[in-house]
C-alpha cells in the first residue's frame, strides 16, 4: 500500500495557517510533528501485531451482553424484535466502526478517536469525548471486578471467602498485565478473545444441533416457538404499540451489547503497520456481527420460547451461567453438566473484559494529556511504552470495586454503572460527527479518494443514517420511565431514579462541551475547525516514515515467511 500524500484542490489551499504542519505546534497546543512522536518520555510502542489487532477487534465485540444479555431482551419482546434490533444495530456498529477506520487509517496518532475529534472537529468535543469516555471507563472497570468475583461464587459461596480477595487478586492480575507493555497486554489479550471465540462459535455449533433436533429430548424445533407463543411478545400494552414498544425496548438492549468495538479506535497508536491492520480489522467486524450475534440471537429464538418458566428464572439472575439464555437451551433439551463448564467461560469473559477497560481508561487520560487536557504528568511513559502514571490513577480508581462487598452499597453503584452507560452511546455519536468533518475537511483541502488506505464504503450516507439512529436511541433509551404500568413499586407512576441517572450524562456531556468553549473563548481553542483550518497534516509526515521503515522491514522478511500463512488468512483469520 502506497504512502498517503497530499494534494492541493487548488490554488486556495496555500491559505491553510502554517502552524498546521512542518514542525510547529498545531493549533491544540501540542506539538504533533515528528519530534513529538519519537519523544522517549511521551510516546507508546507500535507493539500490536496484526494478528493481535484483530482478535482485540473482536474481543470487544464479545461480551456478557451476548451470552448472558440476549435473555432478557428475548423474554421482554420475543424472537423475532431481538432478530430485527440485533441486525439494524449491528449496521450501526458497522458504519461507526468504518467512519473510524477511515480517520484512524489516514493518521493513526496517539490520542485516538478523542485526538480526531479535537483536530478535525472542536477542541471542545475532543475534551469532552475524552473525559466522558474515561469516566466510563474506570467505572466499567471495577463494575467488572465486581462481577468476576460474582461469578466465583458458583464454587466458593460468599459466606466461606469475602469476595473482596476474589477482587483484589483480579485487580493485581489486570494491573501487572498492563504494566508489562503493549506486546505483554495483546499477547494476553489475543489468547483470551481466542477463548470468547471458541466458547461463541461451540455455543453456536451446540445451538444449531440443538435446533435441528440432535440434543438429548431429539426434539427438532424449528420455528416453531415463532408460532406459538409467537414472534413478537407485545409489552406495555397490546396490538402493534405493545409489540412496537417491545422491539424498541431490545434496540436499548442491543446498542448496549455492541458497546466496546470501537476498542480498536485506542489501539491505533500502539499497533504495527495501521494503515493495513486497522482497515482489516474494520472490514471483519461486518461479518463477525454477523456469525456472533445475529446468528446468535436467531438459534436462541429458536431453542426458547419467550414465556418459557426457566427464562424467567434466568433473566432474574445477576450475573454468570445461570443468567444465560444459553444454558436455558441446554436445560430444556435435556442437557446437564455443562453450565458448570460455561460459567468458567463467563469468568474468562469477565477477566478479559476488565482487563481491555483498564487498558481503555489508561489510554484515554494518556491521550487527553498528549491534548494538553489534563495534566502532562499522565502523558509520560516508561521504556516499555506504558504510561504509567494514567495507568496508576485509572488502577487506584478501580478500587471503588471493593465497595460491592458491603450489600447495601451495591444499589447505589448499580445507579452510578446506569449513569455512565449513555457514555457510550455518546461516543458513537462524537466519532460519527468526526467522521462528518472529517470528510469535508480532506475534500476541502485536496486529500482524494484514491490517495485514502481505507474509506468509509457507504460514506456520509451511511454516517448520517447511524448519526440520527444514535441520537434517537440516546434520547429514548429510558422510554420507560415515561410509561406508568400498574403495579410499580411504591405505587409511582415516574421512576425519577431511573430517569436520573440514565439521562444525566447527556447534559454532563454538552456542560464539558460549552464549558470549555467558555473558558477558552479568547483563543482558537474555543472555536470549532473549519474544513479548511483542520489539522490533517501535523504528525503526518513521521507516520510515513514509520510506515515506510516498517515495510522495508517486512520486505526484508520476506523470505523467513512461515508456511501456511496463506491458508490461516484465507480461511481462519476472518473468525480469529
């Protein structure tokens, strides 16, 4: 793949401001040339290897959202809502991930998606993407420790040992991975997604068997649970609104599953050779949304009904193998032993999980210092790469998790992990927004379609569509507490809580985006880019170099070529 240069449009062009590119500063006050990047004290190591990229990918993308979170969405509205919300949602993911893929393979800088939206967008929407993404993140993490430690009550009961040693251990594991460096943590990271991976595609084999009638019971059921109790369950009424408010309510479920593939937007700093490896990774996640989740959810509406008594069971349990739609299947078709074995699975999740979101929150405060949005201190890294001061506030933060050992103090955290999850939703809507400007600023200043390593395939068409789809489930992912159903506790008809903490990142989210425009209204950090001031040339000019150094490396290789690679690419690397 051919270097990415620029070309002038036309003559206009010779009016972008200086500061964008050679070795001064940019207007964000960093200074993104190549001096910056090879600064000892402040960079990360290009260490993930394109194999490592890829299973992170997807590692992301596969979670307890979809081994456990599919149950609840299916006894709420029935098969064919969680069918049709999984694949609609799953297109969204697509279309950020591409518009991603599209920014981070032209300059695959450091500080990630919250840097694009910084350069290309408002310095604005680059603090406040930042900071919400990283509260989310070590909000996230210890909520995982949480429920690690859960998990590990299925064979050690809570009144034999304290959960908080469960957590503390995890904590120490997940601190020492990330310590280690980048090449440590995607080794880690790779052979765990490995395992989420096989454990999907042995839970879809097993599905499908049990489907076509060769479990236990020989019981070939078909569609038939489509019929009778029927395709779609109506909820918070009957006829069409019943059945309409009950597929909405699984788009809410759904979004929040997907959340977490745009993991690989973090890594782009830190991974070998970008400009092939990040558009790759994109280009797989289409069809791994695909395998993993609508085939998922399809043979799952096929094996349980949605009035079925041990999914109701289910759905009432916190977290591990109990609470899986999977092991309802496996129980109503006459299998036993097994839910053992996948609450193991579940751990690995779990463990995986934490680990990837203290990755994330340390990368995150790293790059709002490499922005000059928090304190220069959190950009500074050791010889291996890590930034180690980020790593170590976002770790001592985590210790929240040892609050969940006390019983009384798990409601109020359950509250804070609800407040922080519209963060996410955030996040997909400011990379989509980037991605907008993004486009108008290269047309602007010359920078063609063929020059680009990767374009969005559907382009702004396809970014606007996931735009709108976005906000609209941002604004009524909560519809319910609108909704007064009889027999709600305490006899309200308005579930203030619920309303308080699922809408209160919205307005937290605009107040970090106006505040900072306040406080910076007497210089151009308080005013957005035009298509022709955004930043696409600073840092530029050392990424080719690199790139150009890494593939005369891989020329030079060439002969020590492993055989077989061929065959793993061809018919493995698009599941792995």
């Amino acid at each position: 793949m051919g270097l990415i240069q620029r070309k002038p449009a036309d003559p206009s062009m010779d009016e972008v401001p200086s500061s964008h590119s050679g070795d001064e500063k940019s207007p964000l006050g960093e200074n993104l040339s190549h001096g910056a990047l090879e600064d000892p004290s402040t960079g990360l190591h290009r260490g993930l290897k394109s194999r490592q990229i890829t299973m992170i990918a997807i590692g992301g993308a596969i979670g307890t959202g979809l081994i456990i979170g599919t149950g609840s969405a299916l006894a709420k509205a029935g098969p064919l809502s969680i069918l049709i919300s999984y694949s609609i949602v799953g297109f969204i993911v697509y279309m950020v991930m591409c518009a991603l893929g599209e920014m981070a393979a032209y300059l695959p800088i450091q500080s990630g998606f919250t840097g694009y939206a910084a350069r290309f967008c408002d310095p604005a929407l680059g603090f406040s993407l930042g900071y919400t993404y990283w509260f989310k993140y070590i909000i996230v993490t210890p909520n995982q420790l949480t429920a690690a430690s859960l998990v590990i009550q299925y064979w050690v009961p809570r009144e034999r040992v304290n959960p908080g040693v469960f957590i503390a251990v995890f904590l120490v594991a997940i601190v020492l991975i990330n310590y280690l460096g980048i090449r440590f943590f995607g080794e880690i990271e790779f052979w765990l997604s490995s395992l989420k991976v096989l454990t999907i595609v042995g839970l879809l084999i097993l599905s499908l068997v049990l489907v076509l009638g060769g479990g236990p019971d020989h019981d070939r059921k078909g569609f038939r649970y489509w019929k009778d109790p029927g395709a779609m369950k109506p909820l918070y009424g009957t006829g069409d609104k019943g059945r309409f408010l009950g597929l909405w309510s699984t788009f809410v479920t759904a979004t929040f599953a997907y959340l977490g593939t745009e993991l690989v937007g973090v890594t782009v700093g830190e991974a070998q050779n970008p400009r092939r490896v990040i558009p790759r990774a994109i280009k797989l996640t289409f069809w791994r949304i695909v395998v993993f989740y609508v085939l998922s959810v399809l043979l799952i509406g096929m094996l349980v009904p949605y009035n079925s008594k041990a999914l109701s069971f289910a759905t009432k349990q916190s977290t591990g193998a109990s609470a899986s739609p999977f092991v309802v299947a496996m129980i109503e078709s006459g299998i036993s032993g097994l839910p053992g074995f996948l609450n193991a699975c579940i751990l690995i999740f779990v463990f995986s999980a934490a680990n990837s979101d203290l990755y994330i929150a340390t990368r995150t405060l790293y790059g709002l210092a490499k922005e000059g949005n928090s304190h220069r201190l959190f950009a500074r890294t050791d010889r291996r790469g890590v930034p180690i001061y980020a790593l170590g506030l976002s770790a001592t933060i985590a210790c929240i998790a040892f609050l969940n050992c006390a019983d009384d103090s798990r409601k109020v955290f359950t509250y804070f992990v609800n407040l922080v999850t519209i963060f996410g939703l955030l996040t997909w809507i400011s990379i989509l927004v980037t991605h907008v400007y993004f486009v108008k600023a290269r047309r602007a200043q010359g920078v063609e379609k063929h020059q680009m390593a990767y374009t969005a395939p559907f382009g702004l068409y396809g970014t606007y569509f996931a735009l709108g789809f976005c906000i609209v489930i941002a604004i009524f992912k909560n519809f319910d507490v609108f909704i007064h159903v009889k027999g709600r506790k305490d006899g309200e008809k308005f579930d203030h809580t619920n309303f308080i903490t699922g809408y209160l990142g919205i307005p937290l989210y605009l107040i970090m985006i106006f505040g900072y425009k306040l406080t910076h209204r007497k210089s151009s950090k308080g005013k957005g880019w035009t298509p022709l001031t955004a930043d696409l040339i600073s840092g530029k000019e050392a990424i080719d170099r690199e790139e150009e150094e890494f593939l005369a490396n891989k020329a030079a290789r060439k002969g020590d070529k492993k055989p077989g690679g061929w065959f793993y690419r061809r018919f493995i690397a698009w599941l792995f």
